[in-house]
C-alpha cells in the first residue's frame, strides 16, 4: 500500500502543473529579453546608434512571439536576424542636401582606386590617393551637419576618417567601415573590387 502512494502523487502531478508546457509570466518576458539583446548584439554599434528605433522595433517584432510561447515553442522558436533599414529617403532641406548625397561621397571614397588606374608610377600617388579619399568624407561631414535628424554619431565618424582614411590599400579605419555600413556598402565588394585593379 505504501508503494501506491509515491505513484498516486507522481500521476496528480503529470495530470497537473507539473507536466505543464506553460511558462509564468516572467519566464516568458526574460526568454524576450534575452531574444532582444542576442539580436541588438548582431548590429553594429555605430549602426545601431545612427539607426536605434528602427532596430528596436524590429527587435521588438521579431521577439515578440516569446511573450506568449510556451516551452515547445521556445525550443523551435527562431532567432531573428537584423536586416539593414531601407535607403534613407529623407526631404531635402532648404540646402538641397540629402542622406543619399552623402552616401555618394562615401561611395566615391570606397572606389576611389578607381580614379588612380594607369596613374601608379608617379612617386606622389599614395599622398594623392589618400588626400582624395579623406576630401571626400571631409565633404561627406559637411553635408551632415545640413541634414534635419541626429547624426552626431556619423558626423564624428566622417571627421576622423577625414583626417585618418586610407582606403583599401592602406587598411579601412573603424570610421570608414561605420560610414560604408551606413551607407549600405559592403566591404567585400570594395576588397573584391581592389583587387581587380591590381590585376
């Protein structure tokens, strides 16, 4: 009879809470949590900082499945993954300026091997070379400061690279790279297309 006891228990128990899929409330809102900072630490910092609502509301969307799922939903949720913002298509202001101009300054830095092809045995190419790349994000900070929004963090960024650009060749700088994230422009690309220049 003793040994019919544990077992009686054992089936009230699965026949209850305790062979329950349900999460608690709070078990659910830290599974969110956690899905929101796993996918937040996807996106780069700059970009992120230059980009934070629109990553939060996909963070949020994506995740939100987990503020009602229960433990076999957990295990087959997917992790979302941070896809970049549209192209920025902000009014112009009174100055004409727009994010896409400025990206098109970025742009012409990032290929700006282009402009020294059949030009690279005069002695001085390196200094000219760079001294083009950096006049491009000097202009591409100029351009910042005119545009409606915040953009202190880019602007930072386009002001180094201003004065430490070296483009491919020379090793990107974390500013470049945070600017050609911005703009939508893979590294990849530019490396790919370098190297076809040098034949």
């Amino acid at each position: 009879m003793k040994r019919l006891i544990p077992i009686a228990l054992i089936l009230v128990c699965v026949l209850s809470a305790c062979g329950s899929a349900e999460l608690s409330a709070e078990e659910k809102r830290n599974n969110f949590d956690l899905c929101k900072i796993n996918f937040l630490k996807k996106v780069d910092q700059n970009v992120y900082d230059n980009e934070k609502d629109f990553y939060e509301k996909q963070a949020q969307e994506g995740c939100s499945p987990l503020l009602t799922a229960n433990n076999q939903q957990v295990e087959i949720f997917v992790q979302p993954i941070p896809s970049p913002p549209p192209p920025k298509e902000l009014k112009k202001n009174a100055t004409g300026v727009s994010f896409d101009s400025v990206c098109a300054l970025v742009k012409k830095a990032a290929y700006a091997h282009r402009e020294f092809r059949g030009d690279d045995d005069s002695d001085d190419i390196y200094d000219r070379w760079y001294g083009r790349i950096r006049s491009y994000f000097r202009e591409a900070a100029s351009k910042l400061r005119m545009l409606d929004g915040n953009y202190t963090n880019l602007i930072e960024q386009a002001e180094d690279a201003s004065l430490r650009a070296r483009g491919v060749n020379g090793g990107l700088t974390s500013s470049e790279k945070a600017l050609y994230s911005a703009c939508n422009i893979s590294e990849d690309l530019v490396y790919e297309d370098f190297m076809k220049w040098l034949g």
